[in-house]
C-alpha cells in the first residue's frame, strides 16, 4: 500500500471519503490496561517518554486493539521546554510543574533552540521504530504544542485553569514574552523537522489553550505562531501535511486554515458540526469533533451522536477524531462502538 493510498493522507489533500478515517486524541493512555501496565515497567511517565522502545510500544498498543487509521507518537508537548533548559517533573495525580519563566534573567538561563536534540533524541528514535513496526496502511502522526500553550505552562510552572500568568506576563513584560513565543517557534520547527526527517508522515500543532486568547491577542499568539512555523516546515518539507489544533478557537475557527497554511484544523467540541461543515470545511480538511464524555458513558447517545458528526461532516474531507483527548476514566468498549459506528453504521 503506498503513501496515497492511505487514507488520512488522503483527506488531508481534500478527498471526500465515503468512510472518513479514525484516530483517537490521546489513544495511547491510561484508559487502556496495557498501557498502564507499560508505565509501570517505564517506572515514571518522563521515562516512558524517553524510553524509545517503550514509548513506540504504548503507540502500538491502541493500534493493536483497534486498528485506526493513524497512531500519534507518545511523548509530551513539555519535553521541548525540558530540551530548551526548564526542569520538568511530573506531580503523580495532578500533572507537570516546570521551573517558571518571569523575568529576563529567567529566560536567559534557557538553552538555543538549537541545542534541543540531544535531550529530543529519544523521541526520534521513537519514530523510527514506529515507521519500522506499525501496519503499512497506519499513517504517523509526529506532534507538538502550539508557542502560546507551551508558554503558558513555562511562565505559570504548571497548568492553569485561566493562563492567568501567562497573560500577564504578555500584557506587562511583552519583550520577555516574545522571546519566550519566538526561541518556542525556533525550537518547535527544529523539533517537527526532525520527526518528520525520522519518519512522521503527519504533524500537528496542539494549541490547547488558544481559547483564552481574544482579538489582536488570538492575531499575535495563536494564528502568527502557526502561520511561520507551518511556513518554514512546508519550506523544508513540501509534501508532508499539517494538523493544527486551536482548541477553543471558536469563530476564529473561521479562515484559520487559510491563514496558517494548515492542511486541517482539528475542531473541539464547543461547535457544531454543522456549523463546522458550513464555516470551516469549506476551506479543506477538518478532524474531530466527538465530546471525549461519550467515552465513558457510551450507550445510544455515543451512537447517534457519532452517526450526526459522520453525516454533517461527510460531504468534505474529514477525519473522525473526538473534540479532546480520551480520558482515563473512558472505557475501552466504548471505542470500539465509536469505531464500529464510524465504519459501518453501527451494526
């Protein structure tokens, strides 16, 4: 099966397909009981990050049991940070802290964009033994976080409910803030560059908190970043399609991809699909846009909320995603019957 005939690939060059083609946000994790089980031998989550073999295994794992369209490699939208010089570690049950960026002096204890790999290298070699050992038909996605989102956690040392640091830090001490946006779209080109050269045949940018930038802010930190790090990949890497995600964009969902030069924008689930089909498809390929709450209670709604996005979507090119990530408390089975609905009907 060659490169075209893959059918992300080919909805990502504007083909309406009869079935759209599936893959789950976050379907590598902890829902899953191998998963969990392939952390615990990693003995922490970063290690199971760093540890090629077994993250390429834990992106195998829901390839395995559900054959979707597309596996995303394993890793973490803060290894990048960790590569650029901020101390990263994991709070089990509450998630990343990072040293905190707030001043000049903070900044500039920060590595070049263009030391990153050596700490990167790892998440590489992942992707070479993806591109080895995943089904011939599964396209690989690579992926990093959007400047604004990873700047959000690297001023505020952790997630925040509102971005609140982060937005001050831009509002009151914007010369600080661009260099951390700017030396975080150096780094993030470097760093999609080398997945790709190491055999991602997808990209995306997860924005994840793009929702909390308004107006000429939504301008200067979401659409910007994505716009010239979309541009310098395609320079170097014409043929090789990118996914952004500006989770929250809302309206702004609007022209996003024309703006950007992005191939697809993965929409959430704060709209319609409706409204997705007549505002945002009309530009090309849009992924999503199921609620990751169907993944745990499942049932009719799962089904004929799926059937709906199917429908409203299918007359574009679509890719079947949900709005977020699956969460841990999802239940496997009920993949499957989203899958199932997806493919043929639900029977």
């Amino acid at each position: 099966m060659g490169m075209a005939e893959k059918t992300i690939l080919r909805a990502l060059a504007g083909e309406t397909l009869e079935t759209p083609p599936i893959w789950m946000m976050r379907q590598a994790g902890r829902y899953l009981p191998e998963y969990r089980a392939t952390r615990a031998q990693a003995g922490d989550f970063l290690s199971l990050c760093y540890n090629s073999k077994l993250a390429a295994e834990v992106t195998l794992q829901p390839i395995r049991r559900y054959g979707f369209d597309a596996s995303i490699l394993f890793a973490d939208i803060l290894l990048l940070p960790q590569a650029l010089g901020a101390d990263l570690w994991f709070v089990t049950g509450e998630g990343p802290r990072l040293s905190t960026i707030e001043t000049q002096a903070d900044f500039d204890k920060l590595n070049a964009a263009s030391a990153i790999h050596e700490t990167l290298n790892p998440v590489y070699e992942t992707v070479r033994i993806l591109r080895r050992e995943l089904p011939k038909e599964t396209t690989l996605i690579g992926f990093a976080g959007a400047p604004w989102t990873v700047a959000t956690y690297m001023v505020a040392g952790r997630g925040t409910p509102d971005q609140g640091p982060a937005h001050k830090l831009k509002d009151e001490n914007p010369e600080v803030f661009d260099q951390i946006i700017n030396i975080l779209i150096e780094g993030t080109v470097d760093y999609l560059s080398k997945q790709i050269e190491a055999g991602a045949e997808v990209v995306k940018l997860f924005d994840s908190w793009a929702g909390s930038l308004k107006g000429a802010d939504f301008d200067r930190y979401a659409l910007e970043p994505a716009k010239k790090i979309i541009s310098e990949l395609k320079a170097r890497h014409p043929d090789v399609p990118v996914i952004a995600f500006p989770r929250g964009a809302g309206e702004r969902y609007v022209g996003f991809a024309k703006a950007t030069g992005a191939d697809c924008v993965a929409l959430d689930d704060g709209v319609t699909p409706e409204w997705a089909a007549a505002n945002v498809q009309v530009d090309g390929c849009v992924q999503g846009n199921l609620k990751s709450s169907h993944m745990v209670t499942g049932g009719q709604d799962l089904v004929d909320e799926t059937r709906k996005i199917v429908e409203a979507l299918g007359k574009g090119p679509h890719i079947f995603n949900l709005g977020h990530g699956i969460t841990p408390d999802a239940d496997p089975e009920n993949v499957q019957l989203m899958i199932d609905t997806v493919r043929n009907g639900g029977h």
